[in-house]
C-alpha cells in the first residue's frame, strides 16, 4: 500500500512541475485575438508575442519592411484593461520615433501608421504600468 501511495505522490509531483502555471504569459492567445480586432479594410500581415517574462525584460522589439505609400496598422491585445500599460511605439529605419500609442498620457490600443519610405521599420512594445507585462499584437496593411 506503501509503494502505490509512493507511486501516485511521485507523479502528481513530476506532473505538478511539468505544467505551466496560470498565471504565467500565454502572449500567443493574445496575439491570436488581436488578428480579428485589425480595422475594417486592413489585412492581416503578422501578429507578435509580446511577453516581458514577468518582468525581466524592459523592452520587446520586432522589425518590418515597411512599403511607401502603404498604410499600416498595429493593435494591441492584453489582459485587464485595454493595454494594460503596454506600449507599442514605431520607429523608422533611423531610429527615429514615427508613431506610439501613448499619448498625453493616455493608452490607446492601435496605431495607424501611412508610410512614407521604404525601409525596415522597429516596432517596439515597453511596459508603463503594466501588471502582467504579457499580451499581444497585429500588424495589418491596406493600400
């Protein structure tokens, strides 16, 4: 009897260990949802993980060929409210800042972008305020 409660203790733990917790980042659900969410007329070009690993990291950055004379949208999905203190902010192949959703202080959930140049654009996610520093994000794409 010893042995069989043995056992079964011993695979609840490895079990217990193997599983993700549920509170950790799950950013593919996010990014998934946010797909649907791109404005009418735009299509769907990419959709990002963004996960600050419960706080390890600052920043996540992605980067994209951007097209002249292409409008881009990029949305933002999280837990909680909106944004949940996520920040998506764009910047050109200079590194010079075109776009961000936040402004004056308020968090807005998409930024629409027009482009002017082609080139290899930054999109970069930072966390202010942010609780769970876990969501995600889509890029759409309409001429």
């Amino acid at each position: 009897m010893k042995k069989i409660f043995s056992i079964t203790l011993l695979m609840i733990i490895i079990g217990a260990g193997t599983t993700k917790l549920a509170g950790q980042c799950n950013p593919d659900n996010f990014a998934n949802a946010c797909i649907p969410k791109l404005s009418s007329g735009f299509n769907f070009l990419k959709s990002y993980k963004v996960d600050g690993e419960g706080g390890s990291k600052e920043k996540v950055e992605y980067s994209y060929v951007f097209t002249k004379g292409t409008q881009y949208m990029i949305n933002l999905c999280a837990t909680g409210t909106a944004t949940d203190g996520i920040i998506v902010t764009l910047f050109d192949s200079s590194r010079n800042k075109v776009a961000s959703s936040k402004i004056n202080g308020q968090f807005i959930s998409a930024i629409a972008y027009p482009c002017n140049a082609t080139g290899i654009y930054y999109i970069q996610y930072t966390f202010d305020g942010s609780a769970g520093k876990c969501g995600g994000s889509a890029l759409g794409f309409k001429r």
